[in-house]
C-alpha cells in the first residue's frame, strides 16, 4: 500500500505545500499592529472600562481573525 488513503478508501493526491511564512508574516504584522495601536485606541476610547476592552482585547481578537481568514483564503487559493 504505497498511495495513501483516507479511512473511507479514497486516495488522496499531494498538493503544492503551503506557504506558512506568509501567515507568520500575517501574524507578526499583526501583533506589532497592536503592539503599536493600542494606547491609542485606549486614549482614543475615553471609557474606564471599554477602552482597555476595545484597545486590548476586542481588537487583538478581531485581528488575530483577519490574519486567520487571510490564511485560510491563501490556502484555499493554492488548492485550487
């Protein structure tokens, strides 16, 4: 047996690889993306609480998914 084969028989073909630099590029850029933005937002948010919540939370989170879907999207590409 020297294809391999998933648990239901099917065989499975050897794809491009993926190119995982770019999403730990994605990812470095992000978190120097807040690392720089987010006394900012803070400042920005003139709130006791909501502007820690927003500057260092909602928007590490929201951008952690942009990176995650732009992976998602380059790999989808590459499959195709």
């Amino acid at each position: 047996m020297t294809e391999a084969t998933t648990l239901m028989g099917r065989t499975e073909e050897r794809e491009k690889a993926y190119p995982l630099w770019i999403e730990r590029v994605l990812l470095l850029v992000a978190g120097v993306v807040v690392i720089l933005y987010s006394p900012k937002i803070n400042a920005s948010i003139d709130h006791a609480w909501m502007g820690p919540f927003v500057a260092y939370i909602a928007v590490p989170l929201a951008l952690l998914a942009a990176v995650e879907l732009m992976g998602r999207f380059v790999q989808g590409r590459q499959g195709s």
